[in-house]
C-alpha cells in the first residue's frame, strides 16, 4: 500500500469511526429536507427540478466542508502527530493530498446521501436529468474549494474550533460577494473596477450556471484554480513547520504570494471567462441554451444590418431574482444572436437611469415603464431598427414568457429585414377574427397577425379578393356569394395557400352549420365534413361542474384536447408543436375520392364519438350529459387536414353574375371582377388546410383569464401554418419549442385517475341519493326514520370519497418526505450504530 492510500485510509477510519460524523451526516440531511420541502415548498411547485434543493447546498457545504475538514490537521498538531508526516521522508503534497482526498470522499457521500431526491423526481415525471448532473458536478467543485481552504486554516491551527469559524466565514464571504447586497453596498462609493475585482472572488454565479443547465470550462478551470491556490497556501504553512530558517524572508514570499492571489485571481478569471466563453456545453435536455438553427438561420442570413437597443434598469432589476435572472438569459441569448450574424447585428445595452437620456430614449421608443416598489420605473425591453429606420419593439420582455423569448426576438429580426409585410386576406363570420373589433376587442390570435402581417379583410359578398395575396384564411363565415366562391376556388387553383375554419356546432361564435359555398367546396376537394361532433373521453378537457360533494373539475368529451401523440410528426406544420390544442365542439373530416394528397395533421384519440349538435344544445350540456348522448365511432377521425395538389377547377363555369343597383358601385364591381376573371387561369399546386372548428380561435379556449399565458398551442397552430405559407417559414419551426416547465406526471396521472374513479363513484352514489330522495317523498311515517338514516349514511360515503381524494396526494408528499429525509437518516443512525457494536468486539 502507499503513502498515499494508507494515510487516505487512515483518515477515513477516524472520521468515521467518531460519532460526530454521523451527527454531521444527520444534521445535513435534515436541514437539506426541511430547506426543500418547508422553506422551498418543492411540491408546491408542480415541477421535476431539483432546484428548491441545490439553492441551499452552496450554503449548507460552507458549513459542512469546514466542520469535516477542521480536524485534518488541526488534530495531528495538537497531538504531535503531525511531526512524523514532517520529519518523515515521504513528499508532503502527498500528505496533503491524501488528508484532502479523504475530506472529499466524506463529502462527496454526504451529498450521495441526497441521491434520493433524484430517485424521487425521475419517479414523479420526466427532470433534465443534464441538469441535475451539473447541479451535482458543481458541488463537488464547490466541496473541492472549501475543503482546501479548510485544510490550509486547520494547518495554520491547533484548534479546530478557531479553524472551524475562520474557515466557515471565508466560505460565506465567497459565497456572498456576488449577491446584491454587498454589490449594491459597494457601487455606492467603490468605484467600478473595484466593484468587478470584489465580484471576482464570488462563486454564486458559478452555481447560477449549474442551475440553468450551462457547463461553461471557465467554471470548472476556476474551481481547479481556487483548489489549487489554498493547496498552495496549505503547503506553504506546512512547510513552515518543516524548515527552520529566515521568518522573515518566508513572510515576505508569503506576503507576496497574497498579493500576486488578491490582485491577479480577478483579472485571470475575467480574462478567462471571456477568452473561453464560445467553449460551452447546453446540458439541458431540450438544448434550451443553445441557439436555435432557424434562429441561427435567420440571423446569418439578414440582408441589411440591424441594431438593437435593450434597455435594462439593471440597478432596480436586481431587486427581483426573476427579472433579474430572465434579463441575464436575454442579454445571452442576444449575444448569441449577434455571434451567429457575423456582423449584421449590433447590440447596445442602455441603463435607463432616473431623468437621464436613456430614460427619453426608453420612453420615446415605446418602453414600458413599469411601476416598482420604490420610486423609479423598472424598464425592460427591446427595440430594433434597420437601415432604413423602421422602428420594432417589444414593449416588456416578461419573465413569463420565457418560452416564447428566441421566437419574440427573432420575429422582430424578420420583420425587420424583409422588404414588405406578408399580406394575408380573411374572410370571418366569428368574433375572434374580426374587422370591426376594437383594440380591448381584439383576440389574442387576431392580435398576434395583425403585429405579424399586413392583413386585408374580405367580404363574403365581395367582387374581388384583394390582389397579391400571400394566403387566404376562411373562418366560419354564414354565407359565401357565388362570385366569392367562384374567386375563391380560382386562387386556389392558381396555387393559392389558404387555411379553412368550418365548424358542425356553435360553442362560442353563435355560428350555426357550414355555409353551402364552403360545403361546395369541401366536395370538389374531395372532403367530407362531418355534421355531428366528435366526442372523445380520453382527451377530453376538465370543465367545473357542480356536484352534490361541491365544485369538481371532470373531463368534457366534446372538448377534445389533442397532444403531440395525435398530431402528425412527419408534417412541418405540427411537428415542432409540444402542447396539446383545444378544441370546443370539433368535428371531423373524411377522404372522398379526391385527386388531392390529404394528408391529417390531428387526430382524435383510438375511441371517439359523435354527438348530435341539436341533441347537444338541448341538454344541459354537462359531461355526464354528454356520454349519454355519445354514439362510438369505429375508428379514429381527422380534425384538421392537409390538402395539396391541383384543383379539379377548369374557371368556366362561371357564376351568373348580380352587380349593385347603384351606378357607381355597379362600374367599380364590374371592373373588379373584370380585373380578376378576364386573365388566364395560370394553374398551379395549391396548399389547403382545412380544420373542422372555430371555436379554438377564441381566447377561452387556450388563453389564462388572469396571466395571458397560452395554456395550449392554438395560436402556434394557426401562426405556423400562415408562417409557412406567407410568413418566414424558420419561425414556423421556432414557435413550439419545447417548455422549460417538467411537470410531475405521476402526480397528474393519479389525479386523472383518481378524478375517473371519482366520477364513477360519484354517479352510483347521485343516483342512489336520487333514488333514496324518491323513496323518502313516499313512503310512509314507518319507513321514513329507515331510509333517513340510509341517505345520511349516503351522503357521508360521498363526503369520504372526496376527503380521499385528496388525502391520496397529501400522502404522496409525506412518504416523498419519508423517502427524501427520514429513510437515509436512519440508515446513517444504523450505519453508526452497526460500527460502535462492532468496534466493542472483542478482538
């Protein structure tokens, strides 16, 4: 065995041969589960991340490390056991190594301890297990800093207790030079180079990184450095021991050392962390750090350069840990960016201070100041503007609304640098899409065109349609003119692109059946459109329903919300969405015999059905209702189809035509239609997709009432698909990224289930209430006090049923907790319990 090995082992034996390891083990535990699941609140949180619980290990490990590592050497000083490593003929880095390596190894299975949390959220869905690694990858780096530091107070020290406190209070001051506080206090008087040169020495930015999936090689090259640096000065008072000779030349080499670290640490990190920031690894699973190819794209193929402006109250951010912490990730992402462009992007960042210029600038360009706690407005927000100073905004850059940052950045890029806006024409007979709403009017998808595209609206009765169109959208008008038609189908068989909203059922637009022209049309494409609804338990949507137990959300089968497992992967058009779409009252859509590919884009589920719409409206409309009404379908139906290829349409049929009355009106008709029938019919593939529902336009469907936040992807369908057939197609491939949100699946399946149960326990225990109400109002006086005491014990199983209902997920969190805290603590009080019995054996 070597020096090495055996004085490693050595080190060992004595640690975890003291019960006060074991303590130190407990303690962390405990508090490293009362911080996650009391302080953090991990399951309230809803999410598969580990980040409740790696916010305070940086904190616990400044305590933990010094309280393992005081003893090394402090100990073998006191005792005099230290003399023999100094007089002994074997390397002293060796035995510093070796005490350190065996430091390590205890911390490093005080934070296996915590493994368990892993177990648990890999259990309750689907974590980035990338990040969690580098969360982990991180503290053993921090650990390595800490400990060494450790080591080198316990060398300069007999007492441990004396290198416990000095080495925990070096740990939290590293810890804490980054954090506000201490920025904040010192950018009152320090000037600005001071104030970098303090923030040089911090490591919480090191851990923001881990905590955002970054695994930057500047991180882990200054964890090695501050290693080596107190290993260094560990020796160097070890050394001390050693040799007898000149103090003071040893002081002086000493003092110069401090120095050459105090002064010089700073600027080599700042020179590294620039010099090495392209060497980066995204571990998050969705590769949410890494610029996106389209965006990618886009940026390396601008056509004239542009500047962007972030404005950034940087002083009044930082009092707000997510605008803060969003406002790092959009400065990166537009670093990113402006890398990718190779020049074509310029970034400036202006601090808009209180009555400076900056402030004139935010305010003139369209910022939002918004209101803080203090007395100055917090602004964050974006501006672009191009060579020929066109001006685009974005107002707020919201923190909720991370998901949608690279698509909102990169739209402004594009709108920017295409020389004229798309042009899409609608023909609406629903609310959602209209021409006469008012801007507190407008839906959240009307808005979202109109700021994307130059939008013409078309009358159903119209003579023309308006000339140079990049695509045509029908949304459920009542009625469609025959020359409407007959120009419709014309564009469409001259290559038009269009996109068809029809709908068998009025949930919200009030829009009964299909209007004949677009049934006309749907049978020359060779389409069948259903009358009925489509009813679908499986992916119904959870509607508020009043019970006799109270307010229950139950699953709504005429409110299908079809997932990515129902939408077609293999078309561009829904394979980059990630959320489900809701729709309200669907229908479905058939093959006839067509000379058109048709192509489904979304499914139902394996088990559908059909409900009648009058059926439908003469109920009270309840999910319960609603099965009893359902007819099976043997198979599963399309709701929104691709139609491509060449029309049947040869133009000479042309509609017997009926112009205005009115003299004037009648000779600007006739010249319209004469402008658009006269010329030849230069035929060409038309691109069609037609989906069987109106009602996933509206708001209520997809949109948080209180937040804004899109609950589904209904937005993202329609956009995409104008953004394919008249927008920029890269951002058809950027507005479905994959969530950063990992929500607990397991917790979400069992509710599901458990809702499903209830729901059937439910019905039987009405039901019998029902039955047992009927027979109270006849029967007699005798069996009156009989069948009371029947429906009080009814109703006391329906109150049962709900109060287990929700004691199922309250005892999911206790025995998570039992899993987490209590199960490795005991097995540390086993493990410490088993060794002092088999230390009293007799030998």
């Amino acid at each position: 065995m070597t020096a090495f090995s055996a004085i490693t082992l050595r080190e060992l034996r004595a640690f975890f041969g003291s019960p006060l390891a074991y303590v130190f083990f407990g303690v962390y535990i405990l508090l490293s589960g009362l911080a996650t699941w009391n302080l953090a609140r991990f399951f309230d949180t809803a999410r598969v991340e580990l980040t409740p619980f790696f916010q305070f290990q940086p904190w616990f490990l400044a305590v933990l490390a010094p309280a393992i590592g005081m003893r090394l050497w402090s100990e073998d000083l006191k005792s005099g056991a230290a003399d023999l490593y100094l007089t002994a003929p074997v390397s002293l880095v060796k035995v510093h190594l070796a005490k350190f390596a065996a430091g390590w190894i205890v911390l490093i299975a005080a934070l296996a301890t915590s493994l368990p949390y892993w177990a648990m959220v890999s259990w309750l869905g689907s974590p980035d297990h990338g990040v969690i690694f580098l969360c982990y990858l991180h503290l053993i780096g921090l650990s390595a800093v800490f400990l060494m530091i450790t080591l080198a107070i316990s060398a300069a020290s007999t007492q441990q207790v004396v290198a416990l406190v000095i080495s925990v209070a070096i740990c939290l001051i590293l810890l804490v030079l980054q954090l506000n506080l201490v920025t904040d206090g010192l950018g009152a008087f320090a000037p600005r180079f001071l104030l970098q040169w303090v923030k040089g020495f911090g490591l919480s930015d090191l851990q923001l990184n881990a905590l955002r999936g970054n695994l930057l090689i500047s991180d882990l090259i200054v964890y090695a450095g501050l290693t080596a640096l107190a290993g260094l000065m560990g020796l160097f008072l070890l050394r001390r021991r050693r040799h007898t000779g000149s103090r003071k030349a040893e002081h002086v080499w000493l003092a110069g050392t401090l120095g050459l670290v105090l002064v010089g640490f700073p600027i080599a990190r700042f020179v590294l962390e620039r010099v090495t920031a392209p060497i980066r690894m995204d571990m998050t699973g969705y590769q949410l750090n890494t610029l996106s190819d389209p965006a990618k794209d886009l940026a390396r193929h601008l056509k004239e350069p542009v500047e962007l402006t972030l404005f950034y109250s940087a002083g009044i951010g930082a009092d707000y840990p997510n605008i803060r912490t969003h406002a790092e990730r959009v400065q990166s992402l537009l670093s990113e960016l402006v890398r990718a462009s190779k020049g074509k992007l310029e970034l400036r960042v202006i601090d808009p201070q209180p009555f400076s210029e900056g402030e004139d600038l935010a305010i003139t360009s369209g910022i939002t100041a918004l209101p803080t706690e203090g007395v100055d407005p917090l602004y964050f927000g974006l501006t672009g503007r191009n060579a020929v100073d066109d001006l685009d905004i974005i107002p707020f850059l919201a923190p909720e609304r991370d998901a949608e940052l690279e698509f909102e950045i990169t739209s402004l890029l594009s709108r920017l640098d295409r020389l004229a806006t798309p042009k899409i024409g609608i023909l609406s007979g629903v609310s959602a899409l209209s021409q006469t709403a008012s801007e507190a009017e407008l839906s959240t998808l009307q808005s979202a065109i109109e700021a994307q595209y130059q939008v013409e609206w078309v009358s159903p009765t119209g003579y023309a349609l308006p000339d140079d169109l990049d695509a045509l959208m029908i949304a459920q008008p009542p009625f469609v003119s025959p020359q409407m038609s007959y120009l419709i189908e014309r564009y469409l068989a001259s290559g038009g692109r269009a996109v068809v909203l029809t709908d068998p059922a009025a949930i919200i637009h009030g829009r009964e059946g299909v209007a004949p022209a677009l049934s006309a049309l749907a049978d020359m494409l060779g389409v069948v459109l259903s009358d009925k609804m489509l009813a679908d338990p499986d992916l119904g949507l959870p509607v508020s329903v009043q019970t006799s137990a109270g307010v229950q959300n139950i699953r709504q089968p005429i409110f299908p919300g079809p997932g990515p497992a129902q939408m077609n992967s293999d078309d561009f058009l829904t394979s980059s969405l990630q959320k489900a779409i809701h729709f309200g009252g669907a229908g479905w859509i058939d093959p006839a015999e067509t000379q058109l590919t048709f192509t489904p884009l979304i499914m139902s589920g394996p088990q559908p059905s059909d409900v009648d719409p009058a059926a439908f409206q003469a109920s009270d409309q309840s999910p319960g209702a609603v099965r009893q009404l359902m007819t099976p379908l043997l198979s599963p139906r399309a709701l929104a189809v691709r139609l491509s290829g060449s029309l049947p349409f040869t133009g000479e049929a042309a509609p017997e035509m009926s112009f205005p009355d009115d003299p004037v009106l009648r000779r600007l008709a006739e010249a319209d239609w004469a402008r658009q029938t006269t010329e030849p019919l230069e035929r060409a593939p038309a691109e069609i997709v037609w989906i069987h529902d109106a009602d996933f336009l509206f708001d209520a469907f997809y949109v948080h009432p209180q937040t804004g936040d899109a609950l589904a992807d209904n937005e993202s369908l329609v956009m995409s698909i104008l953004d394919q057939f008249a927008g920029n197609p890269e951002l058809a491939r950027l507005r479905a990224r994959p969530p950063a949100i990992r929500p607990m699946t397991r917790v979400i399946s069992m509710r599901e289930a458990a809702e499903a149960e209830y729901l059937e326990e439910l019905t039987r225990l009405e039901n019998e209430l029902s039955n047992l109400q009927s027979s109270l109002d006849a029967a007699g006086t005798d069996e009156r006090a009989m069948l009371r005491g029947d429906y009080l014990s009814t109703r006391r199983d329906l109150r049962a049923l709900q109060a287990n209902f929700r004691s199922r997920i309250d005892g999911l969190e206790a025995w998570l907790r039992w899993l987490t805290i209590w199960i490795p603590a005991g097995l540390v009080f086993l493990m410490s319990a088993s060794l002092k019995l088999l230390s009293r054996r007799p030998r």
